[in-house]
C-alpha cells in the first residue's frame, strides 16, 4: 500500500469515508464539501434501510467522482472498545470493506484511495485494520492507496 496526500488524488481514485448515521467529524468533512448531496443520499439510504445499515457501505457518484461510506456502527459517537466490543467493530468494518469491494468489482472500479479508516476518531490499531483490508481486496486487481492526513 502507497501512502500520500488524500486530497490531491481523490479525483483519481475512489474513496471510502467511514460513518455512523451523523457526518460531522473526521475525513468525512472534507468529503462531503467534495461530493455534494453525498450526506443526504446516506440519510436517505439510512432511511430507506430503516436503520439497518450497519456492515454495508454507501456507493454515491456525482460530477466529482464516486465516494463510498463504510456504516461501521451504528452512530458516530460510538468507539472500538468503547461503546462498541474491538472484536465487533472490526466484524463490523470488514463486513463493510466486503460490501465496497463488492460494489467497486461490479461496477468495474479499480483504484480506491483512503485515509487510516478506523485510526483517528474510532481509535483503532492500524495494524489491525491494515490486515482486514489486506485480507478483503487480496483476491483482487484494485489497487489501493493508503493516504496520510
């Protein structure tokens, strides 16, 4: 996995955001300046699953490119070890890593850029979510790019 400047290349290169229901902190600010109408199609998604979105991931495209938000749990303020067992939001992440892998496959996607998901606000250990990744697109030609925020 490369590492670089998330910002210069989500142009290029799909990128996933990670979210409970609210996308007020973290890399998903920056992201929804980019992609605008992104926030409301994940409310709106939300609402059409009823609020069982928990493991699935977003796929929304616009004019400025596609962006992916992985619903790891089940609201923001939620953290791994925290108010959520490690073990279950690392389920939890891959299961959303295995439905954008999914999602970018179909769709004939082969670039993905991202930041350390899960490493800032939820706390976890790179290492570990470094291995679920690697884990979830090693079957795959998708070429990801780690960025450093």
């Amino acid at each position: 996995m490369l590492r670089s400047k998330v910002r210069a290349i989500l142009p290029i290169f799909n990128s996933p955001s990670e979210s409970g229901s609210d996308m007020g902190k973290g890399i998903v600010v920056p992201i929804v300046r980019k992609y605008v109408g992104v926030e409301q199609a994940c409310l709106d998604s939300v609402k059409n699953n009823k609020g069982n979105i928990v493991g699935q991931a977003f796929r929304y495209s616009c004019k400025s490119g596609t962006v992916y938000n992985l619903f790891s749990k089940e609201v923001f303020w939620h953290k791994a070890g925290y108010s959520v067992t490690a073990t279950r939001y690392q389920r939890h992440l891959k299961s959303c890593l295995e439905y954008m892998r999914n999602q970018m496959l179909q769709n004939g996607e082969k670039y993905l850029a991202m930041p350390k998901i899960a490493c800032g606000l939820d706390r976890c250990k790179w290492e570990d979510v470094e291995q679920i990744i690697r884990d979830v697109f090693e079957d795959t030609n998708i070429e990801i790019l780690v960025c450093i925020i």
